[in-house]
C-alpha cells in the first residue's frame, strides 16, 4: 500500500509539471506567432504607397489599402477572421484589438515645429493607461502598429509594437 500511495503521487506531480511545462510553452508559443504575424503584417502595410508620387521621391502610405494589407496579413498568420475574432481558444482568449496605428510620410508634421517631417526623427509614443512607452529613432517613412492580446497562458492582456521603416 506504501509503494501504492507514493507512485500515485509521484504520478500526480508528474501529470502537474507536464501540464505546467505546456502551458508555458503554448504562452511562448502564442507571443512568437503573434510577433511574427505582426512583424510581417506590418511590412505588408508599408508597402502600400501611393505609386504616383513616388516618380516625385514622396513615399506617401496608401491608408486604405495599407489596413486591409495589415487585416490579411494577420488573418493568413494567426488563427483570427478578418475582425481579429480568435476562431479557436488555443492561443488567444480575446479578439486582438489594434490600438494605435501611425502612418509617418511625406504628409507628416512635426509635432513640435508643425513642419514638413525631417528625418532622422525622434519617434515617442507614451499611453500611461496601457504602461507602453517607446522612444525610437526613425530614419525614413514609417507604419507603426501597436496592438494587444490576452494570450493563452497569461491573465492579462499584452501590447506588442512594431515599426516598419524605410531607411533613407
């Protein structure tokens, strides 16, 4: 009866270190997908410029076709519908919200001088409510995506940023 006891709970702590290794895993898993997922939805989003102005050497973003480009690139690389609706709860236990989208060109002003942009420039980006701050140089046009996901694994919800430039 003791070799009983002791085996069933030996067994038991290894059916809990199984599940707790896994469930770390599926969280791992879950950030990469969704910071590949970005990374390349971004990329697809700054490629959409308006082609007619850059004979002129104005990169201009096409809003419109840059937000379905960022819609499908996420669709392709992460289990969600074209509202960002997980379509299982594997890896996400919400729909992916996107927070903030910047779309930094030839039409941008400064924030401080109310000029044409000049790059090299300090890119901020603060929200006290979210806890994201960002200071990153930018040396050309840039998209800018800030999303958030409650992931598989965690209890609370996770920001990613990611910026897609081109370098001047």
């Amino acid at each position: 009866m003791k070799y009983f006891i002791y085996t069933l709970i030996v067994g038991l702590l290894s059916i809990a270190m199984i599940y707790y290794v896994l469930t770390i895993d599926l969280e791992k898993k879950a950030v990469s997908d969704v910071n590949f997922a970005l990374k390349h939805a971004v990329h697809d989003a700054a490629l959409m410029v308006d082609e007619t102005k850059l004979s002129d050497g104005k990169v201009i973003f096409d809003r419109a076709k840059s937000d379905q480009a960022f819609i499908a690139t996420l669709t392709r690389n992460l289990p969600v519908n074209n509202s960002l609706q997980p379509q299982n709860n594997l890896l996400f236990k919400s729909p992916i919200k996107v927070i903030e989208k910047f779309y930094l060109d030839s039409t941008s002003k400064d924030p401080k001088t109310g000029l044409p942009l000049k790059f090299p420039f300090i890119y901020k980006y603060s929200n006290t409510a979210l806890h994201i701050s960002l200071d990153q140089p930018i040396f050309g046009p840039s998209v800018i995506y800030v999303i958030e996901a409650k992931l598989y694994g965690s209890d609370r919800v996770q920001q990613f940023i990611t910026v897609q430039e081109y370098k001047g």
